[in-house]
C-alpha cells in the first residue's frame, strides 16, 4: 500500500516550468495523498533553504464572537504540542484541563452574568494561578523556537492575515527535515498551551497599535467600508473577543481550518526535490485529509449611497477616499492596478528620513508639486481575494490652510478627467514596464518568492502570478476608462475626513 | 522482467524507508555534514577610474542589474544651525535635478524603465542605489552618476522640500516609539550632532548653495565605494562606471571630528507624558564600538539575555511567562566610530510598567551573577554558526556588506574569522562582557506614557516610580521651534 501511494505520488511529481511572455518561473510540484501542496523552487548556490507553510485561513474565516481567532491561533502554534513543549504530557494534561475547567467557570462568572461575584472570581483566579505556576514544572519553554534557533534557523517567525496564515523559517540546506518534522507536528498534535497567559500577549499587542495615531479611526473606516463581508473587523480582533475567547473555539478553529488540504509547503532553496518529496511524504503524509471547505459566503452588497465619516484624534489631519472594487482575477482587476500606479506611485513615503520619494503619479505632481496644496497624494489598488478595495489618500498643507475637502474636491476633478480622456500611452506603458519590472525584482528574494507563490496557490495557483503580468500587459485606454466611470461613483464611496486635535 | 523491476523497487524503498526513519522529535534527526566557505571580499574588488573602489559580482540568475554607491558623509557631519541639511540633501539629489536634466524628468525615465534609484543620507554613511533591468544598464548608470556628479539643487524643488520637511515636524511626537528613540539618545549622548533636531528655522536657513558645498566636499570618487551585482560583464560594467567617472577630480577630504564626550545622566527614571494605554520603556546606557575585543562575547551574552527572541530571557520571562508585552528584550546598537547604545526594552500597558521594569532588572542582575547555563551557550553559539551562510544570500547584499566592510575600516577577512570568533566565546567571557557591559549602576529608565496609571502600579507591583530611582520628568521641545513647548 505504501508503495503504490509512493509510487503514484513520483508520477504526480513533475516539473512545470510556467511561461509568461518572456518571464519563466521553473516551480516544481507535488500534491500527498492527502490533498497537501509542495511547491518547490530549487535555486543551487548557498546552502539555505527558505521552508514556509500557508494555510488558506485567516481573519475572513472567522464570525462575529470569535474575532482575531485566526491570530491568537497562530500565537498559540508557538506553545508546544502534545509532544514538543512538554516533559510528560500525562501530567501537564491533567493540570490543564483543570485550569480549563476553573477558567470555564470564571468566564461564566464574569462574562455571562451582569453581577458576577467578584469574590469567587479571585478565588478562581487564584487557584488557576497556581495550577499555572505548578505547570511550569512540566513545559519546554518554547521548545520549537530554541530547536529552529540552534540548528541556524532565521527569518523564523508567523503571520496572520485577512485570508492566510504563513509559518516561517530558513534552514541550513541538510536540515530541512527539521521543520517538516516540526510543522507536521503542530498541525497534528496542537494543544494550546499557556493560552490565558498568551492571549494577555495578543491583548498588548492590540494596544500597541491601537497607540498608532489614527489607528482606533482606521478601524473604524474599515469596519463601516465593509458592511457585510468578513473584512470588516481587523486580523488582530476586537478587544472583547479576545477577551471572552476560549480554548474551544481554538481547538474547533484549528481541527477545520488546518488540515493538510487546506495548505502549501513552499520550499525554495540549494536542495534536491527528490529528497523533498520523500520527507514530505514521509512527515505531511502522515497526517489524514480533512472535509473540504466552503469559500467565505458574504461580498459586499451594492452601498447605493455614499458614506462619510469624521473623526478627530492625535494623528495628522487626512483624506482617505475608499471605493469597492472587483477581487483578484477580475478582468477589470489590472486597469484598477494600471490605474493605482499612473495616479499613485510614489505620492508618500516623504519625510525626515527620506525613503524612495520618487513623484511620479499624477496626485503627486498635481497636489503636491504643482498646486502645493498637499504633504502627501497617493493612490492603491487592493483586490484581495473576495472584495476589493480602491483608495486615494492625501494630507493637506496645514501651513497654507488647506482642508481635506479641498483635496477631495481635486481629486474628483482628476478622476472625472481620467473617466473623459483616460491616461496617456506612455503612462499606461510605464504602469506596465513598472508592474513586470517588480515582477522580476521579486524573484530575487528568497522569501518573497516563497511567499508569493505560497499564497498565491491557495487563492487561484501559483500561475497566477504570472498572468497576472500577462493581463496586466494587455489593458488598454478604453478599460481604463470604463472601470474609472464603473467604480469611482459616489454611491460606491466611503470618504474618510480625520483632523488632528491634540490631547495631553 | 517487469515483475524484477518491481521487487527491486520495492526492495529499495524498504531500504529508503529504514535510511530515512520517521522521528517524532528534533532529537532523533541525524544531519549530513555542511560545509560552507563564505566569499572572499578580494575576489570581487576592483578600483576604477578616479580611485572608486568597487566589489563587482556577475549573477545571471534574473535580468536584471542592482548597483549602489556608498559615500562616507551623514548628519555626524553637520552644524547644528544647519540640522536638517543632510536629509534635504539626500531628497534633493535627485528630484533637484543636475546640470542637464530635471529631478522630474530623472524621475519619470526611471521609472518608465521600471526602475528605481533613490539616495539616503544616514548617520555616516550615505546611500544612492540603482536598479534596473539589465537591458536598460547603460540609461541607469548615466542617470546614476549623472545624479551623483551633478546635483544642481534647482531652486523650486528646494523650495517645496522644505516646506513638507517642516510640514512634517508636526508629526515628530505623534508616535510613543519615535518619542523613545530620539529622547533615549538625546539623554545618552547630550547636546552633539547626533541628537541635533532640524526646526521651522534650521529648514528655512537651508539654501541650494549649502547642500552644493556639501556635495562638493564629500562626493568624490576616492570617498565612495561601489556596490553592484546582476547580469552584465564585469568588463563591461568597469568600462561603463570608468567612462562615467572620467574627469571627476578627487581632493582629500576632511572629516569633522566625532564629538566622544558624552554626558554621564543621572541613574533613575525619566518619564516623558503621552496619552497612550501602554508605557512604551528603554533602560540601559551606552554601549560599545563593535571595534571592541568583547565585540563577540557581547553579542552571545545579549543573545542570551534579551536579544535571542524567545530563546532569551527577558522574552521568556516578560512575554512567555507572565503574559505582560508583545514586544520585548534587550539590544546592542552599534555605530561606526562612536559607542552605541545599550537598552533593555518593553512596551505594556499602564498598570504593569513598574513590574516589568524590574523584571528587566532583575534578568540585568541575573546575567552578571551566575553563570549562563550550557544549554543557552549552545543555542547561541549554535546560532550564529549555523545561520552564517544566510548573510550571503543575495549577490548584492553581499556586495554591499564587503563595501561596508572597507568603508569603515574593518578587515577584509571579518567573515572569514567570524564563525571562530563565536567558537571562542565562553561561558566565562559571557559572564565577564555582562559585568562589563551591563552596568545597572549607571543605568537610565526613560517611559513614555501616561503618567498617573504608570506610576500607580497595579496587583504585582505597586507604584510610585520613583521606588526605581529618583524621577525626572521631561518636557517635550516644541518640534517647529525646537524649544520647550508653551
């Protein structure tokens, strides 16, 4: 039996060498029985390899109670297994589920009742403490990290977004098994240790951007651009979720959402792919498929009316204009991107410490250069995987008066100029040399074609990546301007007005 | 014949299978030896015309072609009325245009290209990079040392970037972290060109004729060095930087001496008020040269302490154990030519500054008194031995880290000792750089954050503050005029 899997697993093996016009990417692929992707790039030289894991799951997946559980998961994938983290997982076990059972009650006391009985919370409280404390006997404190660490793993780290979590690290090209050994463990044995202490760590976390001036308003656009789809909270949750959360909704999270064919394996690096299969085979293969997974249910409903929000705070008076647009795939996806780049490029990014300022989008020259009415003027497209998001931004000259709404007022003028004649030639010609030239760039990071790869496989295949280009290469004046017309209309807007106003 | 094949295969795949056992933990896993040379900066150097000495590579892997120009000139430099002089000049450089072209039209070429260049004026070191596809490599480097030779500072661009600099101070104490940064170092090093802050009036002082004296003084061929790796001949490329740099005369540069006197601030807490719902917190003094002896026992021993992620201690302890921040640990800054800074750091909310302050003290003490254990001195050497090759991933960063190299006079053959170097470090020397170079007599604890709730404490560490040494409360200068705020 496991010959035939294995033998079938080298047919499925192959090399697929992608083309996209002129550009190539030679990605080798392979699929476990169990529904896993690997993809794999070998570039010979040094002795390293990148390992990265992505789960098609993140912030969208969850529902209105349990926001940032996608982030506290990930979190708690840190703090050991049933096997890694722990001396004797009998005992530890045994004191967890007590500690379990008294935090079920405090939470019961204080979350569910309006007048809990404060008493009894400390009483609890102190005993989980010293459960807590007695546990310590028992846990390898951060048992994964210090193996990848000592055997010369960096860029070792996770992340959580709106639609994918990625789990990171690079290794010496002999010890590769390491991480299969270790990433198949925490998805077959996760346990969730130290959750209450971690999810305090979560908690600094939120109030450490909710210090970002201006961050507690971004939220709150967010949440009011998007009224339906899952993207109206931020990765990171809201405080009383993560407050109230419990280790069940992690558990329930962790045994749908990460399961074998729910991710990809990226591996680029000095290595032999043969060698790749066999591990992967050996360590992922070893874990059962999961059931399939429903795609996230709710877009955005059409607005029909335009939203505005004013907000006052500690950060620098700003225009923001948001507008719904198509997701990832769409064919009107690369005018908005042709779009973004001729309007936008290189209209932030100024200030003390200099940065890439280069001032070529057309919001630059226009409010920043020419009519000096602005700091800053940009644009960005972001279609993102279900819905999309087009925005411009801007900060006015306080020194010559400047108002948010003046700013508004000119970039509507600009848009209904663009809706009219469209862009010129050689804008469109320079958003798409610019969009192939990054292309390449990015190849030559490591990481980042891992990443890129990673999630765009879970999304819509890693080829993606490539006709994106080629889409990209194939936009003209007229689709310029017919998704200008389509989606910079009022009634498809939110417009975001913030002034500062200094506290203490 | 068939069926052989297959009783073959089956037999090797037992075989596969048995060489290559199933471990359940990192334990049973056995590596095949690696052995890794790193490159050797002499194999890649080169001078070109005018003494511009450069580190070439070829790489074919992408077309494409990456190139930067480091020059020994930053803010270190600078006068204190003209603050802000350097990081005009780093903007202007290119949108300011040169002798025959304008910064927008510089800009728009490139970036039709799908290029980039871009320049960065630093501490000491300033950058200006290029790149770009390699078909357009000849356009690129024109452009490059275009902007390199012949800055001409047009008067409009000057103009308009000094009115966003100013526009900009405005947001100087938005952020509690940039707040930190700065004052941790203004109170460290004192009244010096590393701490002077542009104002309203230094930006509005500012004209073309000051940034083309600096240009002139510093950017000649013979105080830059050349980084560049990508897909062009390295005849080719030499020819083409030769003919760029043909004619452009050198004159030896003088450097203003480095201020090395730095003020000794009081031990005890300086606490700076923000309305934010965490203490954003620095402790520590100044640290050492990376020219030091002890440069490698320190690097271990703060490893270990703080600079490990969640191998260290302070990590394991603030984050792990007690649930109190996200960010934590304990850091080295080094700077060429002067001592960097040493800083235990943490951010979290109000109610818990005062105890996670003394938990960082706490691990401070604990470094200096007992030895570490065997099992962290094996995780941090193992460390940086093992992870060495990934410095040398990219081409380029490789070529720019031997520029750097040269620039500030470190040995060409630093790589090549660095992994004995780390060997050498033990327990006992680990122990001798914490009692050396972690001084909690001396120390600094600067907050930035609310002030009542800070300094009430909470349940595991009850205020006030000053039961950590006597408080000092700052006033922030107003960042347009540079004095203190009304």
């Amino acid at each position: 039996m496991k010959r035939s899997l294995l033998a079938l697993a080298a047919l499925l093996a192959f090399a697929t060498l992608a083309v996209s016009g002129e550009l190539s990417l030679d990605v080798k692929e392979h699929v476990l029985g169990n529904g896993m992707k690997i993809l794999m790039v070998p570039k010979p030289g040094i002795p390293r390899v990148v390992c990265h894991v992505y789960f098609k799951v993140g912030s969208i997946n969850e529902r209105p109670g349990i926001t940032g559980s996608a982030h506290v998961h990930e979190h708690l994938m840190f703090k050991g297994t049933r096997v890694m983290g722990v001396t004797d997982f009998d005992k530890d076990s045994e004191i967890d589920r007590r500690i379990d059972a008294l935090m079920d009650r405090i939470y019961r006391e204080k979350y569910w009742k309006t007048d809990g009985d404060a008493a009894k919370i400390a009483d609890w409280q102190n005993e989980a403490e010293a459960l807590a404390k007695a546990e310590k006997a028992y846990i390898i404190k951060d048992d994964l990290w210090n193996q990848y660490v000592k055997n010369g793993g960096t860029g070792l780290n996770a992340s959580t977004g709106n639609e994918n979590t990625g789990y990171y690290v690079t290794l010496p090209s002999n010890r590769v098994e390491l991480q299969m050994l270790l990433e198949s463990d925490r998805m077959m044995n996760a346990y969730f240790r130290e959750f209450y202490s971690e999810k305090n760590v979560i908690m600094e976390e939120r109030r450490l951007s909710e210090n970002r001036p201006g961050s507690l308003f971004d939220e709150q656009v967010n949440a009011a651009f998007y009224a339906a789809s899952p993207y109206h909270w931020d990765v990171i949750g809201w405080m009383d979720d993560l407050k109230k959360m419990t280790k069940q909704d992690l558990v329930e999270f962790h045994n749908r959402y990460y399961v074998p064919n729910n991710a990809v394996a990226v591996y680029v690096g000095d290595f032999d792919p043969a060698a790749i299969i066999a591990m992967a085979e050996k360590y992922f293969g070893r874990i059962p498929k999961g059931p399939d997974l429903e795609p996230i249910r709710d877009g955005e409903p059409p607005q029909y009316s335009e939203k505005r929000m004013y907000g006052e705070g500690p950060a620098p008076t700003s225009l923001a204009m948001m507008f719904h647009t198509p997701p990832e795939g769409n064919a009107d996806a690369p005018a908005l991107s042709v779009l973004a780049s001729v309007i936008g490029s290189g209209g932030g990014g100024f200030g003390p410490r200099g940065g890439p300022g280069g001032g070529t989008g057309r919001l630059y020259k226009l409010l920043v250069r020419d009519k000096q009415l602005a700091i800053n003027a940009s644009a960005s497209s972001r279609p993102q995987w279900y819905v999309g998001s087009f925005q411009f931004s801007a900060t006015p000259r306080q020194d010559k008066g400047v108002q948010p709404e003046d700013l508004e007022k000119e970039i509507w003028a600009e848009v209904d100029r663009i809706k009219k004649d469209g862009l010129t030639d050689e804008e469109i010609q320079k958003a798409k040399n610019r969009g192939e030239a990054m292309f390449i760039r990015s190849l030559g990071s490591t990481m980042g074609l891992a990443s890129r790869l990673g999630r765009a496989e879970l999304n819509r295949g890693w080829r993606s990546v490539l006709t994106d280009i080629d889409d990209l290469k194939k936009v003209t004046n007229d689709d310029v301007k017919r998704v200008a017309a389509k989606y910079f209309v009022k009634d498809n807007s939110l417009t975001a007005v913030y002034r500062r106003k200094m506290g203490r | 014949m068939k069926k052989t094949l297959t009783t073959i295969l089956a037999i090797a795949f037992v075989f596969a299978s048995l060489a290559m056992g199933q471990a359940t933990r990192p334990s049973e896993l056995k590596y095949q030896p690696l052995q890794y040379d790193p490159p050797d900066p002499r194999a890649f150097r080169t001078e070109c015309a005018g003494g511009l000495r450069a580190y070439i590579q070829e790489d074919h892997s992408l077309p494409i072609v990456n190139i930067t120009v480091l020059v020994n000139y930053g803010s270190i430099y600078g006068q204190r009325d003209k603050a802000g002089l350097e990081s005009l000049l780093g903007d202007q450089l290119i949108k300011g245009g040169t002798a025959t072209r304008e910064g927008s039209a510089i800009e728009d070429r490139i970036d039709f290209l799908g290029g980039s260049l871009s320049a960065f004026v630093g501490e000491r070191t300033t950058t200006v990079s290029l790149s770009v596809l390699a078909k357009d490599l000849e356009e690129g480097l024109g452009l490059l040392f275009d902007v390199l030779r012949h800055p001409e500072f047009r008067e409009e661009p000057l103009k308009l970037a000094k009115a966003r600099s100013i526009e900009q101070l405005r947001q100087a104490n938005d952020q509690p972290d940039r707040i930190l940064s700065r004052e941790y170092e203004r109170l460290l090093y004192g009244d010096q060109p590393l701490t002077w802050q542009a104002t309203k009036k230094t930006y509005e002082g500012l004209t073309a004729a000051d940034l083309k004296a600096a240009h002139a003084k510093y950017f000649v061929p013979k105080n830059m060095i050349l980084a560049a790796a990508g897909d062009f001949s390295q005849a080719d490329l030499k020819a083409g930087i030769n003919k760029a740099v043909a004619g452009w005369a050198n004159h030896a540069v003088s450097f203003p001496a480095l201020v090395k006197a730095f003020p000794a601030p009081a031990p005890g807490v300086y606490f700076i008020q923000k309305a934010a719902n965490q203490g954003y917190i620095s402790l520590g003094h100044l640290g050492i040269e990376d020219t030091n002896p002890d440069y490698f026992s320190v690097q271990v021993m703060n490893f270990i302490l703080g600079g490990g992620g969640f191998t260290s201690r302070i990590t394991t302890k603030v984050r792990s154990d007690e649930g109190l921040s996200y960010n934590q640990g304990s850091r080295f800054v080094f700077r060429w030519g002067l001592p960097g800074t040493f800083a235990g750091y943490v951010q979290t909310k109000s109610a818990t500054v005062g105890y996670a302050i003394s938990l960082i003290e706490n691990e401070f003490d604990r470094i200096r008194r007992e030895p570490v254990s065997d099992g962290e001195m094996e995780t941090a050497v193992n460390y940086y031995l093992e992870s060495f090759a990934d410095g040398f991933q990219t081409p380029q960063a490789t070529m720019a880290n031997f520029a750097m190299l040269e620039m500030t006079g470190k040995p060409l053959n630093y790589y090549k000792t660095f992994r004995d170097k780390i060997k050498a470090v033990t327990k006992a020397r680990v122990r001798e750089a914490a009692r050396k170079y972690v001084q909690p007599d001396k120390m600094v604890i600067m907050i930035v954050g609310d002030w009542e709730p800070c300094n009430k404490g909470g349940d595991k560490w009850a205020g006030p503050l000053d039961k950590l040494g006597k408080v000092h409360r700052i006033t922030l200068p107003d960042p347009m005029t540079g004095l203190e705020a009304k």
